[in-house]
C-alpha cells in the first residue's frame, strides 16, 4: 500500500515514515510544500535505513502529488498547519484515500503542557470538518514521542489509539499501525471521542517534565 | 496515619479503603453523610479483609467527623456532590489536613464518555477553590478502575498520576498511594495541568468500551 506523510520532513512524519519503511514493505512517500526538501529528506531516511540494513526506496513529492498517489495520507504537521495542508491537497482527495491526523492543539505556559483543541472540540473533528465528506478521516499515532519513533535502535512496546467514524477506514489504519513492531493498536471509538485520546499527549510531556528518566515517556493500557 | 474517605462507601472509596487497609497499617476512617451506613460498610471491609487473611479495624463516621480526625481525606464522591461535601466538612479542615480529590467530571452518550470539566478547569480546580485557603489540595487517583482496585485478588501494576500545587502535599499523597502494592505514582505537574490528568478517565472507559478484554482497564506510563 501507498502511504504519504504530508509534513514528512518533520519529526512526528520522520518517526513513522522510518518504522514503516523499516517494518513493513509498504511504499512511503514523503510530502512537503517544498519537493527538494522532500526529495532530501527522503534520501536522508533511505541512508538511515540503509545504515540499518534495510535497503528501502523513499521517495520525496510535493504534499499534492504525495497524496494523489497514496491510498494513507497522513497529515503530519502541527495542528495550526493542518486546515491549510488539507486545502492545499483537496482537489487529489476522494473516498478512497483516507486521511490520517495525528496533530495535537497545545499550549505551553510556566506549569506545562495544555491541550487546547480547535473550537470545533479536536484537531480530529477539524479534519473531519475541512476534508471533502466522502474523504474517511481516523485521528491516530497522537501519543508516540517523535525522538522515541524516530529511533529505530528502541524497541517501542508501546500503545496506540485510534478515532474515526469510518469503521472500514479505522480497521485499515489499526492494520497498519499494527506493522509497526511493538506498537499495539487500540479503538477509542469515534470522532466524538476524540478529545480524550488527543489530551495524552500534554499529558505525557508534563509527566516527562515532572519525573526522572521518563523522557519520550509513552502510554501502556493494562 | 489517618486516611478519611468521604463517601468511602462508594465504589472507589471501597478500593482505596481496602487496598490501604491491606497493603499499609494506617488508619482508615469511613465517612458518609450517613454515619449508620458507614458504620455498615467499614464492617464489610473489615470482614472482607479477614476473609484475606488481614485483621483490619475500620471505622465508619459521618463525613465531618471523619475529615476532623483525618491527616489525609479523600473526596471520593462523585464529581457534582464535591463542593457539597468540602461545605460539609470546610470547620474542621486546616492546614494541616491534605485534602485529595479523584473525581472527574463526565458525561455519557452514544459514542462514549466524554470529559466535561466544571467552569473553573478542572475538578482539582474546584477543591482549590472551594476548600479553604490554607488547606493542600492534590488531585490523585482518578484512572484506577473501581471494580480492580476494590478486588484484592487482582494484582495492580498500574501508574497513578499526582497533580497540586503544594509540593510537600503532593508528596505525602505519592508516598501513600505508592504503599499500595503494584501501584506507581507519578508527578503531573501543578494543578493547571489536572485536566489532561482528569481526561484519562473517559478515556479507560472508552478503550474498555471498543475493545475485547480491556474491562476494568488502567494505564502505565513507559
């Protein structure tokens, strides 16, 4: 299967092109607004992988030629990014891409990690709101550390969860998220639900702020 | 130590009773606006503990009696009956007295449970603002399924979070919470970063909701 990752070139895009590339034999294309610095960053992640011993072909795109090939399109820009990427890409969307939002609404103050979601209640809801209606939209991967994904010497043992109200779409997505070794796939129900999974991420960055050893702390449920 | 649990004969009341009972030796008070009902169910405990093996006295009180006696009072009762029952106790706290509240704010539809926080930010937010002044507030173990705690054949092995703006509170609430076995608790920050603390909630109860096996599910920080 295709997968792109728009914002490709950024750490949360990093971390999950590697994995993939890594773990599985699915295509990856990398998406930027800038196509050299795709172009670049792909032949970055193919010397990683190289260097891993996994001899891969990683391909770099402009955001609007990555999604019209890929049947996974992954918004992977911060959150204020996301209503301008999902524009710039509409026209090559249709209901057999799905797309795939991991950004999270934050701020920061002197206390910590704030979720702040879009007025429409997540960033997921605001996907789902800005991709053409037929378009399946699954938030998912929010609660990964880039620098942890991004690293494949760590084993990852790590949770994930995945909102969407396409079951058909959300499946295929927890498939794929699946491949990736050691990260186990979780349903948190639909896009109404979506708050809650997006509020772990400020969560995990005050617990790595607030505790010893716990940097790119992720989440387990048992 | 004395430890009170106002409306400790509810569900998450019951599991810190027991679980402190069985695992520490401080004192555990029952409260309820009911004092024969509290009376009634620190019997059940205390029976129950004995059926463990565990030769426990557990006192029940009405909830003012308990907190006035208390180091440590737990606000374990629903999240709309918080402020009536830090009222009902605010003549006998003080500062020496660390008043810990695990409630969350919820609400329940179609999709799942949603985090609804009151006006103010949180529920941790609501304590701090109705208790008063001088009396420590920390926000403390929301995400503990009630059923799983309050079995004590079940072994935890789950992380806790702490959130207050009192550091030496917020300590001798973590220092207790982890005498109980199998439980780990971990620093989340002031009382600004309580409503991603209090979202995990919802979010158990989700995951339990869309996925097999997962009743009763916790979480681990890793």
């Amino acid at each position: 299967m295709r997968i792109a990752l728009l914002g490709g070139t950024g750490d949360i895009g990093e971390g999950l092109a590697l994995r993939w590339a890594y773990d599985t034999d699915h295509e990856i294309l990398i998406g930027s607004r800038d196509p050299d610095k795709a172009r670049a960053k792909a032949e970055e992640y193919e010397t990683e992988l190289d260097s891993m011993g996994r001899e891969r072909t990683v391909k770099g795109f402009t955001n609007e030629m990555a999604a019209d090939r890929a049947r996974i399109v992954v918004l992977a820009v911060p959150a204020y990014y996301v209503r301008d990427t999902i524009e710039s890409v509409a026209d090559v969307l249709d209901e057999d891409t799905i797309l795939v939002t991991p950004a999270v609404g934050m701020d920061r103050d002197e206390e910590g990690m704030h979720y702040k979601p879009p007025g429409v209640g997540s960033v997921t809801a605001l996907v789902r709101k800005t991709a053409p209606d037929d378009v399946p939209v699954v938030g998912a991967f929010h609660n990964l550390a880039a620098d942890r994904l991004a690293n494949l010497d760590v084993d990852l043992d790590l949770d994930t969860l995945v909102v969407g109200d396409d079951g058909d779409a959300k499946g295929l997505v927890a498939d794929i998220g699946e491949e990736i070794e050691g990260l186990r796939v979780l349903d948190a129900g639909g896009i109404a639900n979506a708050p809650e999974v997006e509020s772990v991420t400020p969560l995990v960055i005050n617990i790595a702020m607030n505790n010893e050893k716990m940097h790119d702390v992720g989440v387990r449920f048992l």
